[in-house]
C-alpha cells in the first residue's frame, strides 16, 4: 500500500482578508494560528505518513515556531512558495517526493481550510488507493451559469453539478508529470490540482465531503469558522 503525504498549501497573503499585520493563514483564534487547525488534522490522521507545508519565505521562521510551539510532529519540510499557487504547490510535491518518495499518494490542501474532517482524508485516500485519484466536492445547493466565450449562457443541471474543494489527491508521479508537462509548455496558470489533472487527460474521481469544509478567504468566512469552533467544542463538553 501507498504512503500518504499532506502538501499543505499556505502561501497566500490574504488581500481579501483585509489584514496588514499578518497573512491569513497565520491569524489567530484562541491563541492558534488558523494555520495549525489545519496541520493537526492531517497530523493526528493515522493514514498520514508525513506532511510537507509551503509557506511565504519570510513566514518560515515564525511557522516553525509554531510547529514547534502545537507539537506538530509530521512536517518533514517546510518550503518558499513560487510565483503562482501553482508554482508553489509543485515545490512542495518536489520536497514530498524526496523525503517520501515518489511511489505514494499525496493529499494537496489549503492551509486555510480547517474544517475538513478526520472522514474526508480517510475515503480521500481509499478513493486514490482504488481508483488512482480522488478530488473532495460538496454537492451545488445553487444555480450556477456558465458564460460562453460567444457571450451566451450555460446553466448546468444542479443535479449533476458538483463544487471541488480540498483535499485533492493524486498518485504522486502522475501529479509530477502533469506540472512538469505545464513547466514544459511555459503553462503556470492553472486555477488548482484537479484543473491541471482534466487538462493532460486524467479522469477525475471524486468524493464528497462536508459543507463546512470552506476556504477562509474573507472576513465571513472568518468568523463562521469561529462558530463552527465553538460548535465543536459544545459538542465535546455537552454531547450533542
């Protein structure tokens, strides 16, 4: 069986977040960096063989601290982002394959999505192990129109309409190949993993996961993270 490697994604700078002292993924709530709600996860999954976290290079120090600080005990490496998320998360599958080795399945997330759950990696996984890749997707509870180039409008079936999230997990190799194909061709604009994955000819498996796993881009989604923490913690201490 396959090794599983987290790459971990945190090299945004949060414009939209509005923040000047800090970049998102390093904003706090209860004293932790959004950042390692993030990391622990994967962390505490027993299926996760090691994580690999790409952070903006000025960032680092402070993120090792953190590491340090939260016990986080997978982190095999810590690597700069490139120009693009594109860019970066290639990076971060080059240090993956050289501390895990490239015959392992690697699970490429947003550091910034903390609310996934232990479930969500676990069938991530047993989709790859079967079916070669996996992408986690909520289902669309609203009417989304696609603008042609032409000027009209395409408005997919609900029903058969997914929205992809993270994680996203590939067979490392074929991961590899595909950016080494984009690097080839000058192609460093791919809005994510799975994006790329269709590009060169790979069928897309997915699995479905929960609604709350968001991405915390804006001051909202802030603070519907903060509640649903809450939520959590009522859960633990009340039982329901």
């Amino acid at each position: 069986m396959r090794k599983n490697v987290a790459v971990i994604f945190a090299g945004g700078t949060g414009m939209r977040m509005n923040t000047v002292s800090r970049p998102k993924q390093f904003l706090e709530l209860n004293g932790k960096p959004i950042i390692i709600y993030t990391l622990e996860l994967f962390d505490n999954h027993p299926q996760i063989d090691g994580i690999v976290v790409v952070c903006i290079e000025s960032w680092i120090p402070f993120l090792k601290k953190q590491l340090n600080k939260f016990e986080i005990s997978k982190v095999v490496a810590v690597v700069p982002g490139g120009s693009t998320g594109q860019d970066s998360i290639y990076n971060g599958l080059v240090a993956a394959k050289k501390h895990l080795g490239e015959e392992c399945n690697v699970l490429i997330h947003d550091g910034v999505r903390p609310l996934i759950k232990e479930k969500t990696i676990s069938d991530c996984i047993a989709t790859t192990n079967e079916k070669g890749n996996c992408v986690i997707c909520i289902p669309a509870t609203e009417t989304f129109v696609v603008k042609q180039e032409d000027g009209s409008l395409e408005i997919p079936s609900r029903a058969n309409s997914l929205i992809a999230r993270a994680p996203q997990c590939f067979i490392l190799t074929d991961i590899l190949g595909a950016h080494e194909k984009a690097i080839a061709e000058n192609r460093h604009d791919f809005i994510d993993s799975c994006t790329m994955m269709s590009h060169y000819g790979f069928q897309i498996n997915t699995a479905i996961g929960p609604m709350e796993n968001i991405k915390i881009t804006t001051p909202t989604d802030f603070f519907i993270f903060r509640a649903m923490v809450e939520v959590h913690e009522n859960q633990q201490i009340f039982g329901f």
